[in-house]
C-alpha cells in the first residue's frame, strides 16, 4: 500500500506549528514491510533548503490563470530523513522564506494542481492520498470534479483537520484557475458565498479526520462556520489522536539538552537543564519555574497572559519564562514585565527550536490555557520531560491529562479560560511543587506514558485498509 501524505508543513524541512510535527512523524510510524508512506510539499527558500541538495525526478509547465509556469518535482539527494520525501518547485510562487502570507490562493492552488499533475504520471499511483489541513483541501475535490483528473477518481482520499478555524476561503471571481470541471458542481467548493477549500475536503473526501476525538465532537457545535456541515458528514468522521516522534522527543538520546535524563535520572537530569536556564533568563532556580510555549494568539490563551503573569508573579515565589511571537501588542506588554519582575520572569519572542527543547527538560510546569487546542503536543512533549502540564481542559488536552485530584492523575487541569482560573491552577502548581514527595511521583508517572505514534499510525492504517475493502 503506497500513502502519500500533501501537506504545506514538514518537519525538519518547514515549521510553523503542530502540522508540521505530525507531517514529520506520521509516515515514519507507518511504513513496515506492506506500507510505504511518503510525503510532499513545497520547496521554501529557507535553512534546511540552502543546507541540502535535491535531485529533479519531473519537470513540466504549469498553466494556471492564463500564466505558463515551469515547476518541477525534486526529491532529497543527500539526507535521509526516515522517509520519501518529494517537493514541488515553482519559483515564482512557492520559493519564499515564508510558508503562509495574507493571500495564498494562487500559490496553494498552483500547489495543489502541480502534486496531481504529477501523480497522472506515475506508473504506480498511490494507494490513498492523504491531505493535510485546507492548503490541501481542493484535491480530493479535482480528483472527482476535474476532467483532466479523472483516472484518480477511484483513489480513495482522507482529510486531517489540523485546525479547522483556518479554512482557505476565497472568491469565486477564482474558480477559473481551478482545472476544468462541470459548472454545476461548483456548489461542492462554496460554503456561505465563498470558496472554501476545507468545506470542499469534508465534502469530498472518503473519510474526514481530527487531530483527537474530543476535538471532533467540539468540531459539531464550533467549528468557524462549518458545524452543521461536520455533522452532516459525521458518519465519514472520525477523531484520531496525534502522537508524537518519540525519535526526536526523547530526554536520554535529545542533543538539544543541556544534560539528558531518563526516568532513573530524572532529577539530576533536569537540574542541569533548569540551571541552565535560570542562569541564561536571570531567573532563580530555587523557585518552581512555570513557562509558556507557543504562538501569542487569541486560541492559545495569549492575550491573558501579560495580566496572568503580573498577577502570579505578584502573589508568588515562583519563575515564569514565555518563548513564542504572535501580536504585537501582546509581545510589547509582555517585554515590559521583563523589568519590573527582574530575577523572576523573562521572555524570549520569536522562536527557538533548542530553547523549546530546554525548557521542556528544565520548567517544572508548562502553562496551556487554550481556548481551542485541536490536540496539542506540547503537553505530550512536557510529559515525556518530565514538565507538570497545566492546561484547560478541552481537545486533545482534555484527552492526554488527568488532574492530579482525580484517580491516576498528573497534571492539572481549568475549565475556562480566565485570568482566576489561570492563576488558581498555577497556585495549585506551587502547592505541588512544594511537596517534592509527591511531585516526583508525578514526574515519573508521566515520563511512564506512551504517547509515541505507534498505536495511532496503525489507527489510520486500519483506516486506509477500510477504504480499499
């Protein structure tokens, strides 16, 4: 069976969030003896294109819009990133340093046209294309609409909602560029007067999946517009839970630590890694470190953390360390604790694949106060570390952690979203942190559990095969 995954994102090639993680692992997990998973993506004018060489395996024109393009298809010559990896080159759209910009119908779209294009000459076509996320979503449309796609129409196709707020809309004044179809199903692309590529997937698609299954039902009832549309196809619906590559998640072997750590080690282990970062952030290593990873957006709680911060910094003997960019206005209130909480708090905006790292072996606590959290792997990544997660709980979060008052719980979990609620659960962290008996069970509970891709890439293997059966 051959999967080939199309997505914007792949990590270690091109980041911006959980996407690219998944996109990274996921086939890794799933190739064995019978599978064989690869990948394709944009080539970006970026690091990892510059520090590598690829070899042109298809080169032909692309017509889109009236404008002839030569876009050819390449394949990594000198690394071997545990999978096949293939990417689409065309310069005057794709070649940026930037994955996402305000508009990027026309380059998703070319994106898009070009993976098919290329797939109609294949000797072996794959067995199930797997698209990622609404960059993706106007293929398993043209691979039933599109005249000239037609020999692809009996290849079955899934669709991962990574996050379904983001949607790709766009006018209609557009549908030309989109190969030749019958006029009269245009009504399979719109969704409330718009192109939207995401709705066009959950419509066509032979199966629809989410990042966990709590994340799918609160798809139904929120889900940016879509919600009535999501439980009309529910049948073909399904919530499978992101893991995480515990290849490259892994305190014992993980190069970006200071000092590594297994669960035997733990505490010597993610001394040196807190030391560290007290030493680098001006903070004090004596006080529970509490920290913050991720994007400075509305959905990630963001907004509330300059006030959340104040307040608890305020009110406790604690650390607190932010890495991540988002809003200005945001990242300007939050550099501005810098100085008047010197010694307890800092913050590095932008990001730092290292210093993610670091502080995943080094913060006692990670702060997730989501408002929307498809699944979430930083608080897979803070488990395997051994950092307590404190989050709200709802999608994949609601899914991966147990408060600590409940029977077998290790991490501490709110309801809403709130500035009370935040600092309520990081008091019950210096609780926690204050009885070392208890917090290093925890600790070691949580280093214990499995998140790895294991059980869910054969989740979606045992989907693919129902879609051949």
């Amino acid at each position: 069976m051959e999967i080939l995954h199309i997505s914007a994102e792949c990590y270690p090639i091109a980041k911006v969030g959980g996407l690219a993680d998944v996109v990274g692992a996921l086939p890794k997990y799933q190739s064995n003896s019978t599978i064989s998973s690869q990948v394709i993506m944009p080539l970006y004018n970026n690091k990892f294109t510059k520090e590598n060489t690829f070899e042109t395996v298809y080169e032909t024109k692309l017509t889109i819009g009236g404008k002839v393009s030569i876009y050819r298809i390449l394949t990594l010559k000198n690394k071997d990133i545990g999978f096949n990896i293939f990417f689409v080159d065309i310069p005057e759209l794709l070649f940026n340093d930037f994955v996402y910009s305000n508009d990027d119908t026309d380059r998703f779209l070319a994106f898009q046209i070009a993976v098919l294009d290329w797939i109609m000459t294949l000797n072996e076509k794959p067995t199930i294309v797997h698209c990622h996320d609404h960059h993706t979503g106007l293929i398993p449309f043209m691979m039933t609409q599109c005249k000239k796609f037609k020999i692809l129409r009996s290849i079955p196709t899934v669709l991962t909602i990574h996050n379904a707020q983001y949607q790709g809309w766009f006018s209609h004044n557009k549908v030309s560029l989109i190969p030749e179809f019958n006029i009269e199903s245009v009504g399979v692309i719109d969704w409330d007067g718009s192109v939207n590529p995401l709705a066009a997937a959950i419509k066509c698609a032979w199966k629809v999946t989410t990042v966990s299954p709590s994340y799918m039902e609160e798809l139904k009832l929120n889900a940016n517009g879509l919600e009535h549309l999501l439980s009309h196809e529910s049948a073909k619906c399904v919530g499978v839970l992101n893991g995480i590559d515990a290849e490259v998640w892994n305190p014992e072997t993980d190069n970006y630590l200071v000092g590594n750590y297994s669960v035997s080690n733990v505490q010597s282990g993610r001394k040196m890694n807190k030391k560290w970062l007290c030493k680098e952030f001006n903070l004090d290593f004596e006080k529970p470190l509490f920290a913050f990873i991720g994007r400075l957006v509305g959905e990630k709680g963001a907004d509330l953390l300059p006030e959340v911060f104040k307040y608890a910094l305020e009110k406790e003997k604690i650390s607190i360390l932010l890495l991540g960019s988002g809003h200005d206005e945001v990242e300007e209130q939050l550099n501005d604790l810098i100085d008047a909480f010197s010694g307890s708090y800092n913050a590095f905006i932008g990001y730092d694949e290292r210093l993610s790292h670091i502080i995943y072996g080094g913060a006692d606590f990670l702060l997730m106060p989501s408002r929307v959290e498809p699944c979430g792997l930083n608080q897979m990544y803070a488990l395997k570390y051994g950092s307590v997660p404190i989050v709200r709980s709802i999608g994949g979060l609601k899914d991966t952690i147990i408060d600590i008052n409940e029977e077998e719980g290790f991490g501490i979990c709110h309801d809403e979203v709130t500035v009370h609620e935040i600092t309520n659960a990081m008091e019950r962290g210096v609780a926690l942190y204050q009885d070392q008996s208890k917090f290093r069970k925890i600790r070691k509970k949580m280093m214990g559990i499995d998140h790895s891709w294991n059980a869910s890439a054969l989740e979606y293997i045992d989907i693919y095969k129902s879609l051949k059966n």
